[in-house]
C-alpha cells in the first residue's frame, strides 16, 4: 500500500552537500559539524501493507515525524521514492505536480495530528464533515457519513458541540473521525494520542484497535511510546537519527533487539501482550526429555525432574498427558479463559495453547491449572510444553527459549532428508 525507497530530507542551504557524506557513513552529528546541515530522514525504506498499522518511533529528533510528513509531502524529501497505491493504480507522490499531489492528499491520504487540528468555529459535524465538503460531496451524503463516523467513535449525540466544549479526549475522536470520513485508504497518524491523559490515551488506543477490526484501513502511525507501538502495530520500525535501526513485529524487537539503542527501547518493556507461546515453549525433542517408542508412531516423553507427567504423541500429534500413569483431561486454553478464576489451585486439566497465545493469556491459564501448559500448532504437532520455569525466564529475560532454534533447525534437517 505505501513503499518508501531511499528517502532523504536534509534541511539547510545547499543540502545536497550532504549526501557524500552520508554515503560515507558519516553521522548526524558530524554532518551538523562539518556542514551545518541536519539530517532528518537517512535513506529510509520501508513498505505498509494494505489494512497494516505500522508504528514508526523513536526519540524526538530521532527523524520519525519528518519522515511521516515526506510521505504526503508537506516536507519535500530531497531524494527517494515514495510509491503509494490509489484506486487508479500505484503512484510515486515525489514525482506529482501540485494538482495532481493535491487530488492524492484529498482522495487517498487523510492525516490525525497530535494538537488536533479541528477548526474552532464549526460544529463537531461540520469538523468531520470538512474532507468530504472539499471534495464537494453532496451536503446529504456528507453529513451521512460524518454521523456514521461520528458513531464509530463514540460521539453520536455530540454533533452540534464546537471543539471548545469538548475535553482533549473528545477533541481526538473527532479528529480520527474527521479522518475516517474522508473514505481515504491510508491514515497518517503524527502522534495523535501524546497529549492525552494517560487512562485517556488508553481508551484512545482501543478505540482505535476497534475501529481498525472493523474498517482495516492502512495506517502509519508515529509515537514515541514503546507501550504504544507494541500494544498497536503488527509491525514496528525503530528510528535514530534518521535512520531506521531495526524493523519488525512486535516479538522480534523485544526478543531479539539488534541495537544497544533498540536494547534500551525495550529493557522496561511489558512482554507478557507480545512474547507468544511458541517463543518460550520447551520442545520435548531435546536432551531435558527421555523419550520412550510405544510403537505405532506413538512416543512418550517424561521431562527429568517431573518422571510423573509424560506427554504422549502420535506421529508428533499430542495425544494425552499422564499423571502418574493416569491419563488427564485436555482442555483448550481460550476456552478455560473464558470461565470465572476458580477460588483455589486446581491441576484436574491439562491446558492447550495455541501458537500465537500471548505469554499474559498463558499466565492467566495457571490459575486454571498448574500443570505445564502444551503448545500445539494447527494441526495438533506439539510444538513445546510450558512449565513455570519457561514462563517465569520469558517474561523476566524476554528471551526466546534456545531449545526452540535448535529443534527448529533438527525439524527443517529431517524435512530436507526425507
């Protein structure tokens, strides 16, 4: 939906003078001494796929506001492609003519600002009926669709209100609303929910993350709010200086940060909404298990230190769990959360997570059950076992568990031999 290429922004006199030196490697700092210029965006590529919140954060100064206003240019890039797709095919905005980048803004971008941006002397109707109103929509169908909006975000009833009258919270909605009127594919979101209260922004957010399941748009959005992006985006690029240091979902920059910078980002972050149960899940095919051939396809593995429980497989399938011989109901994790927390410490139930369960919803199953939780993919391959310890190393280290890269490496070797 959006393709960045090689985007650079250099602001001062002769900016061109700049671009060697970056080549060379040179950084932001020694720029800025040497030449008197400022980097603002270094050679920056990325892509947003369609119906994508992509998060791009970072320090302020760290280039990420600069580089979201070169997409829609109200900041000329000096170099670099920006490719947009529009329902009359894909464009390169840098190279539009005035006219034409102005048909791009009003049909296909739509942007929330951080300050809000609402016009103080028109209602709440009129603010998010503006897009529409310059795209000289029809008076009935405009304000059709900045009711519709205007439901979707809570405000239904609040139509004939000016801004004045609404607290800072109130004000963002409108705004969002403002922006999902306009029917554009893609959403630019410069910070929108900084200035909030905390619990505010909160609510912000999963209005947002409700909005979004409903109407998928494509949307770029800036904070400088780790919390933020790993509770919004499905993926997540990390700037400095310019530069774009590392890229992607939210587990892989927690779990495998690749920058001191990035480290840092992350070293107070909550894990538990990200980190996934396949990343911290036991494989029973490693050297912590003996494994036992019943015959059959079918296996038995007894964990040393637990010899009481064995997991039992077939053809890598989980079949059961047996307690001291004794074969123990399954159960599938999302289905036990959905029953009240039982008032004492029950182990009547083996719990099966899938893959992609969060660590918070693999810790809120050991109140339904203590024993180790099994992880199973879609077509019930075991893939690990989640005891205590592999929970409490997950959240505590934000680490994957190191048996999973090898027997991920020993699965796709015996695939290839076969």
């Amino acid at each position: 939906m959006i393709r960045v290429e090689n985007l650079v922004k250099v602001f001062g006199e002769e900016p061109e003078r700049a671009l060697a030196l970056m080549e060379q490697g040179r950084t932001k700092a020694e720029i800025r001494e040497e030449t008197g210029l400022t980097v603002g965006v270094n050679d920056v590529s990325f892509h947003v796929d369609r119906g994508e919140i992509f998060v791009i954060m970072g320090l302020s100064g760290s280039g990420k506001s600069t580089l979201l206003r070169c997409v829609n240019r109200l900041i000329e890039p000096l170099s670099g492609s920006v490719f947009l797709q529009t329902d009359e095919g894909e464009v390169d905005v840098t190279e539009l003519d005035d006219e034409r980048l102005r048909a791009v803004r009003r049909d296909s971008l739509s942007m929330v600002f951080q300050r809000f941006g609402l016009l103080p002397h028109r209602t709440v109707l009129d603010n998010v009926a503006f897009g529409q109103e310059i795209r000289r929509t029809n008076r009935r169908e405009r304000r059709r669709l900045a009711e519709e909006m205007l439901g979707a975000v809570g405000l239904a009833g609040w139509e004939r209100e000016i801004p004045a009258q609404l607290s800072g919270g109130m004000q963002q909605r409108v705004g969002l609303a403002r922006a999902l009127a306009t029917q554009a594919n893609v959403l630019l979101m410069d910070e929108p929910f900084s200035a909030l209260d905390p619990l505010i922004k909160v609510n912000m957010q999963d209005e947002l993350l409700r909005i979004q399941s409903e109407l998928h748009r494509t949307i770029l959005f800036i904070t400088h709010d780790l919390d933020e992006a790993l509770r919004l985006g499905n993926r997540i690029a990390i700037m400095d200086d310019g530069q774009i240091v590392q890229s992607g979902t939210p587990e892989e920059i927690i779990v495998n940060p690749k920058t001191e910078y990035v480290a840092d980002f992350v070293e107070h972050a909550d894990p538990t909404g990200v980190m996934t149960a396949k990343t911290v899940a036991l494989p029973v095919q490693t050297r912590r298990f003996d494994a036992e051939d019943l015959g059959g396809g079918r296996q038995r593995y007894v964990r040393r230190g637990t010899e009481h429980l064995a997991y039992v497989l077939e053809d890598e399938r989980f079949e059961a769990l047996e307690r001291d011989g004794q074969r123990v109901p399954t159960r599938p994790l999302a289905e036990a959360l959905e029953d009240e927390a039982p008032t004492g410490s029950r182990d009547d139930a083996v719990l099966v997570a899938g893959p992609d369960a969060t660590l918070k919803e693999v810790l809120q199953g050991r109140i339904h059950s203590h024993l180790p939780q099994v992880v199973v993919d879609g077509g019930g391959r075991l893939l690990g076992v989640i005891s205590e310890r592999e929970l409490i190393h997950g959240i505590l280290y934000k680490t994957a568990n190191p048996d999973v890269e090898a027997a991920v490496a020993s699965q796709a070797a015996q695939e290839a031999t076969a």
